[in-house]
C-alpha cells in the first residue's frame, strides 16, 4: 500500500536526501500537483506542484541541510517528524528545530505539508 507506515517513512527519507543533494525537483516530485506547503503554520500556504518547486529552489540554494532529531511517527494518512534545519543566516550558522506534518493522497504523493517552528526554535549552532 502507498501510505503504509514503511512507505511514509521512505518519503521522509527521501525528503531528507533531497535536501542533502540540494535537489529541489526531487523534493516537488513528491508532491502532488495541487498540493500546499505551510512553513511556517501560520503563513500563506504555498500551492502548487510549480511554486512548491519554486520555494525548494531557493532553500537549496541557500545551503539549508536537513537532519532527522527523532523517529518519523505515521498515523492514518499522515507521517510527523521531528528534524533540524541546518542554515546560515546573518553572518551566523544556526540550527531550527522543527516538526513537519505530511498528509498523503491515495497515490503516495504529498497532498500538504505543514511546518511547525517559530522564532524560538531558531538557536546559534554550537
């Protein structure tokens, strides 16, 4: 089945990877093309498989890194994971911890993502 929990816990890693090789088309792949990205929960959702990639783009270009903080959690449609975002910013490195929420379509694609973080998950890298 495409939304058991393995499967779940593969599009996390993927997810992950992607980041890894800074490939923003491998990351909007794994959505679906009307799907929506909320980072952070709070902000306009982004919509669309076209500007989904768009905003990958520009984080990979960045530099931002991924790495997982704590096993991926799946329940029902959706998978959550705790992860650290690796940037520079400001003249500064600095870590984000974050919880991404993806809910899946029948089909194993993305249909939204949600990032939970605010300001006071940003810390300086040690």
């Amino acid at each position: 089945m495409m939304t058991d929990h393995d499967f779940k816990r593969g599009v996390v890693a993927a997810y992950v990877d992607g980041f890894g090789r800074g490939d923003a088309e491998a990351l909007a792949d794994l959505y679906a093309e009307h799907a929506t990205v909320e980072d952070p929960v709070g902000t306009a959702p982004i919509k669309g498989r076209t500007a989904i990639q768009a905003f990958y783009r520009a984080a990979v270009a960045r530099g931002i890194r991924l790495e997982l903080s704590g096993e991926p959690r799946t329940a029902g449609d959706s998978v959550a994971f705790p992860f650290h975002v690796h940037r520079r910013h400001g003249g500064q490195d600095e870590i984000i911890e974050v919880i991404d929420i993806f809910r899946f379509d029948p089909e194993g694609h993305i249909i939204e993502m949600r990032a939970y973080w605010g300001p006071q998950n940003i810390k300086p890298k040690p």
